[in-house]
C-alpha cells in the first residue's frame, strides 16, 4: 500500500482519533507490507520517513493546521531529520507510528516519531526539525504565533539535552550543506 492510500486512511479515520493537542501522542497503526521491505525483508529504510510524513499529517490536520496554511498561505516544511533503527519491522508486522510535537523555538518544531513493535518496544526513532513558511511575507512563522492561531495557550518547554544534541548536530549539517563545495 503506497503512500497515497495510507494518506487517504488516516484522512477518513482522524475524526475518530478527535483533536490532537500539544503535549499528546498520534497513533497511527500499519502492517509491514511486501511493498515496504528490502532484500532484507524488512521495512526499507525509506518507508520509515514516508510513514512518518503520514504520522505529521495526522497531527497538522488534527490540529487545522492544513487548514490555517491554506487560508494564509503557508507552508508546512520539514528541515530535517535524524534517524536511528534499533530493531527491524519484518513482513507482515504491524507496528504504531506514534508521532508528539516536543517543542518549540522562534519559527523552529521539534517533533519525534517512535515506530513501536506490538510487544511495545521501540523499533526506530526519527527527530524531526520543521517549520512553517509565510509564502507571501517570504519568511518563517513564529511557532508562538501559530499556536495562538490553532486556539492552543501553552509555552514550550525547553529542549532536553537529546533534543539540544539533535538541534546542534542539524544546525552543524546544515551550515555544512549549505557551504560552498
């Protein structure tokens, strides 16, 4: 099952996971596919970023972020990512995708995806760093704001020290990819 099914699934069941609000969890539940496995017959190393895209989907249409975006013109945008697998997803085992928004700093997110075997130990870990892009004004939304906009009154907590790694180690990444060769 592509992407685009699996898109079109957590689409018509959301209204059954309710509203998602800051400081929860999104449970989104697959199986290992034959169209998900490498040679190794395990879920490939790609499928893990697609189904965590589907995991942020969830929460920004859970939240009216897709539709906030829409009337404003913004744009949700992923900055990057680190990944660790620590156990395999075999064929034909399912799995939660449990994805949380952590936190949050002037215009940047810092969110996280467990994939979680049905035993519930942790078969991978994805951090993510994103953000929201103002099309018309040509830069980043403040998370704060838009927050407010969603009707949410919290303040983030600070970062924990993995996720302050995580921040340093993109930032790092980024400032090389963007030097010149």
């Amino acid at each position: 099952m592509y992407v685009w099914a699996r898109l079109a699934r957590m689409a018509a069941t959301k209204a059954r996971r309710g509203p998602y609000r800051f400081g929860d969890e999104g449970r989104l539940s697959f199986r290992c596919l034959p169209t998900d496995i490498d040679f190794n017959m395990h879920l490939n190393n790609a499928r893990y970023m697609m189904l965590a895209d589907v995991g942020r989907i969830d929460i920004f249409m859970r939240t009216g972020l897709i539709e906030l975006a829409r009337k404003r013109g913004w744009a949700p945008m992923l900055g990057g990512l680190q990944t660790v697998f620590v156990r395999e997803i075999r064929l034909w085992k399912r799995f939660e995708v449990v994805s949380s928004i952590e936190t949050w700093s002037g215009s940047e997110v810092i969110g996280k995806h467990r994939f979680v075997l049905e035993n519930g130990e942790t078969a991978a870990l994805i951090m993510t760093s994103a953000g929201v892009y103002d099309r018309t004004n040509r830069r980043f939304v403040q998370i704060d704001d838009l927050v407010r906009e969603l009707g949410a009154d919290i303040t983030p907590r600070g970062a924990s020290e993995e996720e302050s790694i995580f921040i340093a180690s993109h930032k790092g990444l980024r400032t090389l990819a963007k030097s010149k060769d």
